[in-house]
C-alpha cells in the first residue's frame, strides 16, 4: 500500500484541485498540495504537518490525476506512527484502542451499557431472525451526549418492528479513524477482530450509527458478503413504507449538515434530507456549502484526539454563523462528529445542535 | 520484649506529620513503640512513645538503605527483635523497608492502612484503592510494614511519662550509595500535568477580563491555571493550559474547576484528579457526577470572595 | 551497559468497578484486558535510552502466565533485545517470593549485568517492593522513586530520587545496582502494532516460575479481599457565600495544596 501511494504522487501535476477544496489549506500551515510535492521528492516533511488532515476526502474527489492525496496524508502518517514520532494525544488515543477497543481507554465491559436506557430489550444479534445489526461508534458507546442516538436509532426501528440485534460488549472500535491515524496494524486487527464476529454470529446486514463506522466497513473492509448503511437509509425506507410515521409538526428553522463521511465519501445526500421534509412544518434550509462541497467539520481524521498548533477560526465556527445569518433554529445531522464539534460552537450563539434522530422522536 | 519500632522519617531538620501514623500502628498494634532517629533537633512529642533510639549519625545517611539495614541490625543485636518494623508509606519509606525486608529475609506489606488486631490482619490498597487486600504474615519471624500517612494517627495517645532516651552509634558513609544534593523540581515553563494544584476554567467565567482576576487567586491560593477547550479556542488562555481529551491529561491533588460544564472531552483528561471541587451556576451540570464537592454559585462571585479571605 | 528490565503484565482496571467473587477469596477479572504496567513501561523506556545512548542490550524479563509473552513483545518491540518469562499460572501476592525467584533464577542461569530496573511499583498490588528486597537478597545498592538520571559515569549513577512535595534528592549509586523507575522519567515510545509483530519474530525464553521457588515459600499470605467504605456522590456546599469559601479553603488546606 506505501509503494502504490509512492507511485501515485509521481503522476501528481500539481494543478492545485486538491489545495483549493481542503477544508485546512489556506488556513493553516498546511497545504495538501505542497505535500504532496514534498512526497514526490520525498523532501523531509515537518512532523507537525499531516496531523492537520481531517481526512474529509474533498481531495481525492476533486482529484484530476487520481493521486488519492488523502491517502498519501495516511501513508506520511503510517511512518510517523512506525517511528512512534506522534502526538502524545493521539497516542494516548491509539494505546487506549489497542487495550480497550476504544480511543477514550472506557472499560470494554461498559459498551453495551446504553441498551439499559430502552424500555424494551434489544436482543444480541445471534439471537435474532435476519441478522441485522446495529453497529455503534465508540463515541456512542461512551459519551453521555451521544449515548441518546443509539437509544433513539433503536426505539425507531423497535416501533416500526424492524428486527434488529446488538453485539454489546464484543463490539470493538471501528478503526476507521485508526486507519486514518496512520496505524495499519490496529486498523487490521479491529477489523479481523469485527469480522470475525460478523462471520461467527452470521450477520448479513449491518445498520451503523456512524457514518465513520459505515465508511470503513462498507469500502475498506473487503468482501464481506454484508450489507452496510446507514441509519438514515432505514429510517428514510421505513418512513416511505409508512412504518413510521412523523405525525406531530415541528414548527422550527432548521438546517442540515452534511457530514464528509456519509455525503462527499459515501454519496448519501438525499435520505437524511428526505426524513426532514417527511416532518410537518419543518423548514428546511441549506448551507451555501452543501452536498459534494459541503464544509468538513473537522471532527475527523484523528483531530477528535489532537489540536493543531495553531489557532484559526474553526469550521464549526463557521458554519455555526451561516446558520445564524440565515435565521435557524436548530442545526442537524447525522454524524456524531459533526455534534460534537458543532455543538461545542453553537451553545455560544444560542443555536440547538440535534441528531437526527433527536428530531425524528419529537415527531413521532 | 514485644516492641514496634518505628524509623522516623526526618528531612531537612524536620520531624514529617506522617511519622504519626507509624506511631499510631504501633499504639493500634499494643506494642511498646520504640522510635529511631538521627540526633538532632527534631520538633516531637516524647510522650507519645516508650523509647527513642537517637543515632549518632547525619540524617541523609539515616534515610540511605544501606546504611540503616546496619543500624537496625544493630539494634536489634542489643534490644532484640521487634515484633514489627513500622516505615512511613512514603518515597525513602518504601525504599528502606523492602529493601530491610530483602536483606534479613524479613516479611513486608507495604501501604498498609487498616489493621484488625483481633485477627492480626493488615489491609493494603489493590489497584487504586478500588479493593483492600487483607494480609497475615506466614511465618514466625519480625514483620516489615509501610502506613499509608492519615490512616493511624488517631490512634495515637499520650504515655503520661517521657519517653526513655538511649544512644546508638551510627554506621559511617559507604560509596556504594551516597547522598550529593536536594534539588527543587525544575519548573520549566507551565506544565499543567506537574502541577498539584489547579485552578480550571471554563466558558461559565464569562469573557477574558476575568482572566487577570483569576490569575490574581491562583498567586493567592498558589494553583496553576488551566482550562477547557473554549476558553482557549478564544485566546484567553495559551494552547498548552488545555485539559481534555485533545488538551493534556492532568491528575493533581486538587481541581478546583470554575465555569465548566463537565463535557466528556474535558472530563476524560481530569477525572483521576484527588480531589475535585466544581463551581457552577447549573445544579444539573454534569462536572458534578464526577465530582468530590460541588458549589452551585456564581464563579465570578465565589472568586472573589476567596481572594477576600485570602488577603484579609 | 547491560540492563535486566522486569516487567508485569496487569488488568487495565482503571475505569472499571472490580468484583469479588468466591466469598472474596477473588478477583473477577474475567472481562477486563490486560496490559503493561505503566511504571515498567517508563523502566524499560529508560533502560532502552541508556542502551541507545552507550551500547549494550536490554533483557526484559516477567513472570507470570503465558500470556505474559505479550508485555516481553511490547518491551522487544520499544528496543529490548530479548525476552525471558518465569511462567507461573498462579497470582503470586507475595513480593518477597516473587524476589526470591528471581534471587534464584538469576544464580542458577547465571545471568550477568550491570543493573536491573524495575517499575516502582505495580498497578494491581501497589506493593513497590520487589525490586527492594531484591537488592537486599543480593546486597546492591538500591534506589527507589528514581525519577532522573542524570550521568553514568565510572561506574557509578548520578540520580534524582522523587520525593514528596516537588522536592527531589541527588544521589551517587554504584553499578552494579538495583533502581526503581518512576513514572514521568521520560516520554515512553509509541510501538506500532507492526512493531510488535516484529518482535514476535525475536526469541523468547521460558523457564517455569516452580524451578526457582514454590509458592509454600511464601512468608505473608493473602486472606481474601474485601471493598473500601461506599464514597457518595459529590458533598454539595451549601450556606452563605463566605461559610462556603471557608469550607473551599478548608479543603485545600486538607490536601496540603494551600
Ligand atoms: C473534537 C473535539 C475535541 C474536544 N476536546 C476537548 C478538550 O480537550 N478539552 C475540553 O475541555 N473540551 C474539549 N472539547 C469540547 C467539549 O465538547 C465541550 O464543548 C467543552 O469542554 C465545554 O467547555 P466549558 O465547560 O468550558 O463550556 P460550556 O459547556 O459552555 O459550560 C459552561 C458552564 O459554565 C456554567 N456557567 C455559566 N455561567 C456561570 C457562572 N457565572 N458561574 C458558574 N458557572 C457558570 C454553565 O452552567 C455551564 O455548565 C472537544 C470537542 C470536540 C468536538
Ligand atoms: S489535485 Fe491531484 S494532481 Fe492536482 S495537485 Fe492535488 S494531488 Fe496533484
Ligand atoms: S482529506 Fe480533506 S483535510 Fe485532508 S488533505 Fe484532503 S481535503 Fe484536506
């Protein structure tokens, strides 16, 4: 994999694309571009540098020579993780993941403890008929902010009696942002070590919580056999079926963001969106930046463990004032990522950050 | 003769507060407590134990292991043995007592800090305290211990008489291991993680003006400041003063936390913390689950009136 | 310089409510992974950066179960040049015969060197003792708490010894010796997984704990466990603004911070 991405740069013709949509260039010392050019001429490269990369994939996208410069992030920060020439922070992270399956070190034998929150049991996935599982991120698991989403995601799919099960404490971190991070190894065994449960518990279908844990599972997992999504794509099919029906209005202004990994990565634009204007009264704006340009968030890539050395104005800060400029209430979207690094911005400007799902059970 | 003896713990000419604690095990234990320590002006009670062995030698040759290992021998070449060796759970402490252990093949159970006297029966922490291992010795023979400081000093009462005092000679420097210098901990630049005390702030103070204001109670009160990830997003305190997750891991004696909601970022890189004290206006913010003492008030107003008490 | 490191693999405990099982005569481990002890962590950091800096070779050593292997591979991997575990399935609670195994192996094997780390202590049973009585056993000099070192210089080691309240001690100790190393000392290394594959490729040798000592050897005997008194919630302050601010100050005062 380092050979390809050493191959791949020497076709780079420096045009630029990259640089112009990188959430981080022009902001900050960092310039994907000019990185990628160091890489072709395997210049020395400051070690501060490549922890900038949220890992959004604008790059690669707009990429005209198909240099992946977002894996090439990856494969200068495979080296520096070889030579243990990284962050502390993101070390910390990266021990803790290697001992508990988790970046935050949270006791692995707590990652089933949200399901006590249901009014109802949710069964262990060997347990059920159609083997569909609900997959949580870490972050899910364990922050007490976002520990509703899961609880929300399944009370939805309990009500429209869509059969689905759990792995409880033998679920382990995805490694999406492990692989991110630069570490291939752990990313490898995190991966083994899901599908190896997958296998034995025979899961055909998998509903992620996070559009990071779908993304890594669905194109970097290889040949499973399984079926990935994204919670959205079911909630948005359950409703068009009419097994959940959004009934009470929610008269507010509100605006999605998209996050990178569900929309510029994965192409899922239309079903977050479509559950919105499933809701009564709801008026639904957009940010300038939408879609396939949609502004990262900044939450990933590892940056959920590490500061860079600067200081700029963030993204979230950002699209926190486009949001008040346009008159909203209440910012959603559907990656937990994106909460947090929204919220933390929006409490100041008196604006509402809500998952998703948050507003789906107000509704419904 | 069934006695304790208890080895002082004396640094710079000074008699350390946790030495009552190995008194009070001795007291706890009914053993006669026989105290040694080097000759010198030392500040203590001579009430409050049986004996007190004076040494004749410096006190950084007392506080070296091998060297004491010989005095001890000594001693016990003309008072006997001791039912127990009693140490402070302490940096020299710990290192004199295994190492005393080792040398006379004597049993040892360090931090030890409760006792049942009827069954004989020490407890001693295991992984932070969560569980308490409760030890016997197994063989006939003196037992070693290490108290941890505050566990026994209540125990420790007045004999109505002063103590008896004798004298003992001191072995001589050996150069296997010798003292050269104390040295003040290097403070280079602020490292929040180094510091014992905290002062952390979080958006609830406001806007920056307050900073000077706090700046002026940490001087009082001797904290270092810290804060969670608004405060230094906004500039009003320097990148290396954040704690959190993406911020620095910190686990100083106290964590006196003003304005800070208690967000699981924050929280991950201060909840080892001894003591936590948050002030928050919010009775229901969560910094107070993870909490030892809580103030629901004004941070601005509590600031203040701390900075009174303290100059006045 | 050649430097024995010993290192234990312990349950990552940290964030977890333990159990006691079996009328408290154990621990319920069985859900919790494992790890290295963090204080050996920085010993054989340190060890490693000696080694770097002047020649000579690193020797990690643990006793424990199998498993153990896994700690011999992260400290093979940080720079060690091989690894030797005394395999025992059984929890040894004992310092003193966990020292005399040692005492014993390093005799009959006839290991050399020219010092032997340890961490100061250990996660699990917060002895901080086997290293001093090691010393003892075989009369080096010892030092605990060893939080810089500063020269290795004709033999000797010039070292800081952490003591309480920011004060630290200079000392001259002579090699061969025995020194507990305290965490903070240095920045351990980060080791990738492919590191630690790496190392698995390296020799490792076992010996059986029960060739060196028996657990009959033992002089203190663990009863059983019992919990700590329930701490609450958080005390709340409550009253006029000043009795509060005493109280605040009080505690500082209580902590010895103020
Ligand atoms: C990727 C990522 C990484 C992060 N890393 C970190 C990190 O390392 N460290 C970190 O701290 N955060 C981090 N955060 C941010 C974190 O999620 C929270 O947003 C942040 O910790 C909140 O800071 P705060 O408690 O100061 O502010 P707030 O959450 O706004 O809380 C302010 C508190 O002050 C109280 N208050 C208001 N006025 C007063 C008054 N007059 N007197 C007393 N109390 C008052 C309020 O009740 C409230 O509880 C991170 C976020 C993301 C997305
Ligand atoms: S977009 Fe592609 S070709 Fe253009 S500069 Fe970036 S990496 Fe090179
Ligand atoms: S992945 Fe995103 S942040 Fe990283 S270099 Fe590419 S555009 Fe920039």
């Amino acid at each position: 994999m380092q050979d390809e991405a050493a191959s791949r740069v020497l076709v780079c013709i420096q045009c630029g694309k990259c640089t112009g949509g990188c959430p981080e260039s022009g902001r900050t010392p960092f310039n994907i571009r000019m990185l990628v050019r160091k890489k072709q001429f395997s210049y020395t490269i400051d070690e501060s540098i490549p922890w900038y990369c949220t890992a959004c994939n604008a790059c690669t996208i707009r990429c005209p020579r198909d240099v992946k410069p977002s894996e090439v992030v990856i494969d200068i920060r495979s080296t520096l993780v070889e030579n243990g020439d990284i962050p502390l922070a993101i070390q910390k992270a990266l021990e803790n993941t290697f001992v508990q399956k988790n970046p935050w070190g949270k006791p692995r034998s707590k990652r089933g403890e949200w399901a006590g929150k249901l009014n109802f049991k949710v069964p262990h996935i060997s347990e059920t008929e159609h083997k569909r599982l609900l997959f949580l991120c870490c972050v899910h698991a364990y922050d007490p902010r976002c520990m509703v989403i899961p609880v929300n995601v399944a009370t939805l799919l309990h009500r429209a009696g869509y059969e689905f099960g759990i792995l409880g404490e033998e679920e382990c971190c995805c490694g999406n942002e492990i692989r991110r991070i630069g570490e291939l190894g752990l990313f490898e065994e995190l991966m083994e070590e899901n599908k190896t449960n997958f296998k034995e518990y025979g899961v055909k279908e998998i509903i992620a919580l996070s559009p990071h844990c779908m993304n890594t599972m669905k194109n970097e997992y290889g040949d499973t056999g399984i079926k990935v999504m994204h919670y959205t794509e079911v909630l948005s099919g359950l409703i068009k079926e009419g097994a959940l029906k959004p009934h009470k209005p929610f008269e507010k202004e509100i605006i999605y963001h998209d996050p990178c990994f569900l929309g510029k990565q994965n192409k899922i634009f239309e079903e977050p969106r479509d559950i919105l204007k499933s809701i009564n009264n709801t008026n639904l704006k957009e940010f300038s930046r939408s879609k396939e340009i949609s502004l990262c968030c900044e939450g990933g890539g590892g940056r959920m463990f590490f500061e860079v050395e600067t200081h700029y104005k963030r993204n979230s800060e950002t699209r926190v004032e486009e949001a008040q400029s346009k008159g909203v209430e209440i910012i959603t979207t559907a990656c937990p990522f994106c909460v947090m690094t929204l919220e933390e911005k929006a409490v100041e400007k008196g604006l509402a950050v809500k998952e998703l799902s948050e507003i789906l059970m107000e509704v419904i | 003769m069934s006695y304790a003896l208890i080895i002082s713990e004396v640094r710079r000419g000074v008699f350390e507060e946790r030495n009552l604690d190995s008194i009070g095990m001795a007291h706890l234990a009914g053993k006669d407590a026989f105290l040694l320590i080097p000759e010198g002006n030392y500040n203590l009670n001579n009430s409050i134990v049986n004996k007190i062995i004076k040494a004749k030698l410096e006190e950084s040759l007392f506080l070296n292991p091998l060297i004491i290992t010989e005095l001890i021998s000594k001693i016990i070449g003309t008072l006997g043995a001791p039912e127990i060796v009693i140490f402070t759970h302490s940096s020299s402490g710990i290192e004199l007592a295994s190492y005393l252990a080792g040398k006379m093949s004597l049993p040892i159970i360090t931090d030890v800090s409760g006792y049942d006297r009827n069954e004989q029966i020490f407890f001693k922490s295991y992984y932070s305290d969560k569980v308490f291992g409760q030890f016997k010795k197994a063989k006939e023979s003196p037992l070693v211990i290490t108290v941890r400081s505050g566990s026994f000093k209540d125990h420790v009462t007045e004999k109505g008489k002063n103590a008896e005092e004798i004298t003992v000679d001191g072995p001589s420097g050996i150069e296997e291991r010798s003292f050269v210098e104390y040295v003040e901990e290097e403070k280079t630049g602020v490292d929040i993680t180094k510091a014992e005390f905290l002062l952390s702030l979080g958006r609830g103070i406001g806007n920056k003006d307050e900073i000077p204001k706090f700046e002026e109670l940490a001087n009082l009160m001797k904290a270092t400041i810290s804060g969670s990830r608004p405060v230094i997003d906004k500039q009003w305190l320097p990148k290396e003063r954040q704690v959190g997750t993406s911020g620095k891991t910190v686990k100083p004696k106290v964590y006196l936390a003003m304005g800070i909601s208690g967000a699981f970022q924050h929280i991950a890189g201060m909840k080892d913390s001894e003591c936590i004290i948050a002030v928050n206006k919010d009775p229901e913010a969560p910094i107070f689950q993870y909490a030892h003492y809580g103030i629901v008030a004004d941070a601005n107003k509590i600031r203040d009136k701390l900075k009174d008490l303290l100059q006045g | 310089m050649d430097i024995l490191v010993f290192v234990k693999r312990v349950a990552a405990t940290q964030e977890e409510e333990l159990r006691l099982i079996d009328d408290g005569k154990n621990i319920d481990l069985s859900k919790i992974p494992f790890k290295m002890n963090d204080w050996d962590n920085y010993a054989v950091e340190e060890a490693v950066k000696i080694v770097e800096g002047q020649g000579g070779s690193v020797t990690a050593i643990s006793i424990g179960s199998a498993e153990s292997d896994e700690v011999l591979r992260r400290a093979i991997a940080m720079g060690s040049k091989d690894g030797i575990l005394m395999e025992t399935q059984e929890a040894i609670h004992d310092p003193a015969l966990r020292a005399q195994a040692i005492y014993n192996f390093l005799k009959k094997e006839d290991i050399k060197f020219d010092a032997i780390f340890t961490g100061v202590q250990s996660e699990d049973d917060q002895f901080a003792a086997t290293g001093g009585i090691l010393a003892g056993k075989m009369d080096l000099p010892y030092a605990s708490m060893v939080i810089g070192i500063d020269a290795i210089e004709n033999g000797y080691f010039v070292l800081r010894r952490e003591l309480e309240g920011g004060l630290q001690e200079r000392i001259k100790i002579k090699a061969p010796c025995i020194l507990s190393i305290q965490s903070g000392i240095n920045e351990p290394r980060y080791v990738s997984i492919m590191g630690i594959r790496k190392a698995s490729k390296v020799e490792r040798k076992t010996f059986k704990f029960n060739d060196f000592a028996s657990r009959g050897d033992a002089i203190i005997d663990l009863i059983k466990w019992s919990y700590p008194e329930k701490k609450g919630g958080a005390t709340m302050l409550t009253g006029e603004m000043d009795e509060i601010c005493k109280e605040i100050l009080e505690i500082l005062k209580k902590k010895g911070v103020c």
